[in-house]
C-alpha cells in the first residue's frame, strides 16, 4: 500500500477542509487479489462510517515468472 498523493482544504490554515482526496496505490503478490482488496478497503471505509466514494484502476495482475532456461540464467548471473 502506497499513499501517491494527499490533499485538502484550501490553503487557509484556519479552516477545516470539507473533503480530503487520497491516491494510493497497491503493489501486490500472487497471494491477494485485486477484488479481495478492494473489498478489504471498503470494509475499512465502512467501519468507520465515512461518506466516500473510490474510482479503482487496475493498470496489472500481480504473475510469478515460470521456471525455465531464462530464469535460471537470470539466476545464475546474479548470484555471480
């Protein structure tokens, strides 16, 4: 999970912002799932009663490169 970008308010120091805008993004393995945590964060949200709304992009599925002559000379030079 990375926060990406945060904002509220107006600048003003003296004023409670009415909205917040958060990007975040995750960086996930082969062991989760794009709709597991989206649901995970949504029941987040939830609990604590927030009045959200969330636009979800999903630029890649998380894959483990399969076994082979590429990877094992991949992993042969870097154990040099």
């Amino acid at each position: 999970f990375q926060i990406s970008n945060l904002n509220a308010g107006t600048g003003a120091e003296n004023v409670v912002p009415p909205t917040l805008e958060a990007w975040f993004n995750f960086r996930y393995s082969t062991a989760s799932t794009a709709a597991g945590l989206k649901s995970r964060v949504h029941e987040i949200l939830d609990r604590h009663g927030l009045d959200y709304s969330l636009d979800w992009q999903l630029s890649g599925e998380p894959f483990l490169t399969a076994g082979g002559r590429l990877l094992d000379a991949v992993q042969a030079t870097l154990a040099s």
